[in-house]
C-alpha cells in the first residue's frame, strides 16, 4: 500500500502523508468487497456457485473433459508444496494485544486450520533429540548410503519441523495442476512442513477429482508411506492415486528412488515436470515484504488477490 500511495502522492503533486495510507487502504477494501459481492451475483447467474466450481473449471485444459475423449494413463496430475517465504509476524510476540478484527478474506483456495487438523498426529511422533538449527543435513561423501529420509528436512521426524516462534504463520501450503493453475492453499501454522499439511489437500482432491490422480511432491518418496499409513492410505490407493518426486527435486535423490518416483520413468507424465508450485512460489515470493507484518486479513487478502491474477494469466495464456 505504501509505495502505491507514495506514487499516487507523486502524480498529484501532494507530499505523501501517513493518513493518505490508511484511507487508501480502505478504499482498496471497500473495492474488492464490491467486487465480490458483484462476483457472487454473476456466478449465482451463470451456475457457477455450486459445490468445488473452481476446483472443477479453473484449469479448463486438465479438468473439461470431452465427450468420448480418449482416456489419459492419469486423469489429472498436480503438484504440492510448502513455501516459507509468506511467513506472517505474530502480533502478540512482544506481549501486545492484537487488535479485533473480524474481517475475513473472501477465498476458493483456502483449506481451515479445523479441516487441516484432522489429519494432526496421522504420524506417529518419531523419537529425536537433534536441534532444529535450519541447516540443511550435511551430505555424505557416500551417496548410495543416504536414504530420502535422513537427506531432506520435510522427510524427517515431525519433532524436527519447527519455526521460530515470533511467526505465527510459518509459510502456505499449496497444489496447483500442471499448468500451474493455483488449485488449493493451506496455512502452515507455528511449525515446519508437517504431514498434516499435504493430506489435507490430497484429501480435499482426492474427494473432487475421484480416481486416477497423481500428485509430485519433493519428498513424494518418503510421503507415500506415510499417506498409505494414514486414514486417507485405503482411499488413495482405491482411487489408484499416485505419487511421484519433481523433476527437478528428483535429481537431488538417489538413484534407485529415482527409477521408482522420477516422473523421467513414469508412463503418462509427458513433459509435466511436476514442480509447478516452485514456478508459482518464485514469483510469489516478492510478497513478503508487504505480509510479513500485515494484519492477518490484509496477509490473506494479498496472498488471495496474487493466485487470482495468477491464475487469470495462465487462463489467458492456455490457448496462446
Ligand atoms: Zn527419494
Ligand atoms: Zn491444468
């Protein structure tokens, strides 16, 4: 908002002063507001406010089936990640009292912290005593010792996915299809990249997308196990869903994981590399500097509005 004030003032020829911000930010959500409420109407007039409609029409090249078209080895295919750059400063750290506000974001995405929960403590708390020093494990001069688990933090023990405690929002959690359509986001929540996390949204797709899935994931590896001993195990593999680690991710495990998860040697990948949430977070990233310290509606509000534009650029770009 600041910047944008500070340019208006510039244009107009006024010096820049504090109050000028605030206003301008409630006109900017007074604005979406409007906006949303004339969406809600159009989408009511046009029948696109039935159950999951954005998940089911977003992405109009992996979900608008044809009739009698010729069946793909996966219906649909999606990746899924975690990403630490929005983290969200908790107000309260200092022992302030965060101000009341019962504004919301309006938002497709989002999956509640209450839906996420339900799959909290699927993975048996693993005993370890290390420090969670954010350092990346130090590599072994033997690479055919090292296994998926011990070589990438998101693999390891839940006990070792922490975060510094001044944030109260440690990062988003999301899954976008294979042209990088933003498909659904999750809030990571005073921790690192729990299990709870992933299924959360594999659940949720896997309840819209029905049968024949596939999902990349960076520790895809390791998380199929841990999917398979969850409650969701049973239905995934009824489903005949499958996990796969991305391309570029894939190169960094070893060789016999690769032959089993590198989408290189799964049929039906075609050219999805499977890491459209990086593509997605390389840009995103340049938000943090106007949420880390953001109200927690202004933090969801500006990381909604992004996936919008976002996904209006890949919807405008589909066909070129
Ligand atoms: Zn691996
Ligand atoms: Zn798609």
């Amino acid at each position: 908002m600041y910047p944008t004030c500070k340019a208006l003032c510039f244009l107009h020829g006024i010096p820049y002063q504090p109050y000028l911000c605030s206003q301008f930010s409630a006109a900017y959500n007074i604005y979406l507001e409007i906006f949303h409420s004339v969406d809600k109407h159009l989408r009511a007039a046009l029948n696109h406010d039935t159950p999951n409609w954005c998940l089911l029409n977003s992405c109009p090249a992996c979900f608008y089936k044809l009739q009698d078209e010729p069946a793909l080895q996966f219906d649909w295919l999606v990746s899924i990640d975690g990403n630490n750059s929005l983290k969200h400063w908790d107000s309260t750290i200092y022992g302030t009292t965060a101000r009341i506000d019962s504004r919301k974001a309006h938002s497709d995405y989002w999956i509640g912290p209450t839906a996420v929960d339900q799959f909290k403590g699927e993975v048996k708390a693993q005993e370890d005593s290390s420090p969670d020093d954010w350092q990346d494990e130090p590599v072994e001069a033997n690479q055919g010792s090292l296994t998926c688990v011990t070589r990438w933090r998101n693999a390891g023990p839940e006990t070792r996915k922490k975060m510094f405690s001044v944030f109260h929002e440690s990062g988003i959690f999301i899954a976008a299809c294979r042209h990088r359509f933003v498909l659904l986001a999750c809030n990571m929540i005073r921790s690192g990249e729990l299990a709870k996390y992933p299924l959360a949204l594999i659940d949720k797709l896997l309840t819209v997308y029905g049968k024949n899935g596939a999902c990349a994931y960076d520790i895809g590896c390791a998380f199929s196990k841990t999917l398979r001993n969850s409650s969701l195990g049973p239905r995934a593999s009824e489903l005949n869903f499958w996990m796969m680690v991305g391309a570029f991710h894939g190169h960094a495990h070893n060789c016999k994981c690769q032959l089993a998860w590198h989408p290189m040697y799964i049929p039906g990948t075609g050219h999805s590399e499977g890491e459209g949430c990086e593509h997605i977070f390389s840009a995103s990233n340049e938000l943090a500097r106007s949420t880390r310290h953001a109200s927690p509606f202004h933090w969801h509000q500006t990381i909604k509005e992004y996936f919008t534009f976002w996904d209006a650029d890949k919807y405008a770009v589909l066909c070129v």
